[in-house]
C-alpha cells in the first residue's frame, strides 16, 4: 500500500496488541525541524508520536464508543513531514478508489 508515501498502524484496542506497524524510527505523527543554511541539517524534533501515551489519551478523548466489542484502531499518516494535509488526502481517496476496484 504505497509505504513511501503513507505510515500506517493497526492495534487492537482490546488487548493492546499491534498487529500493523511501520519501523521503529517511523511512529512520529508530528515532527518538525527549524534552521536555515548548514543548519537546516539539525535532526527533527518529535513533537507526537505513536505509543502507550498516544493511545491511552486517545481512549480517554473518545466521545463515542462502539456496541460491538470487536473492531481495529487504524491510524494513517503522511510519510513526509510538513506536507499540507489535502495530499495525504488525496491519497488516501486514490488508494482507496484503487482498491474498490480490486476484486478477490
């Protein structure tokens, strides 16, 4: 599923198992990296990433709850930090488009 471009990650909210997941130094959702000239060379700064933490204020900020006690937390994110949010967008629309038109 077009990996250089998009991250992804399943877990199962149940048990907590992750069932998907990309590399290790891949599980930021917002990072950012300041500098100009030689410096713009500096590493990035992580500024949220995908963990215990991340998933337990999630389950605390979720407003809705499912009546059925099996489904999957799917979280997909742009490969490409900085990009604006539409292309990762149209991403996912032209994945998604692509596979409706599989068929098994």
């Amino acid at each position: 599923m077009e990996t250089y471009e998009l991250r992804a990650l399943v877990r199962d909210p149940k048990t907590g198992r992750i069932l998907i997941q990309p590399p290790g130094k891949e599980l930021w959702l917002i990072r950012e990296k300041s500098g100009w000239g030689r410096a713009s060379r500096n590493e990035f700064k992580n500024n949220l990433e995908v963990g215990p933490k991340f998933f337990e204020e999630m389950d605390n900020l979720r407003k809705f709850h499912f009546s059925f006690g099996e489904y999957y937390d799917v979280i997909v994110w742009d490969s490409t930090p900085g990009r604006p949010y539409i292309l990762l967008q149209r991403k996912l629309e032209e994945v998604s488009r692509r596979s409706l038109r599989t068929r098994f």
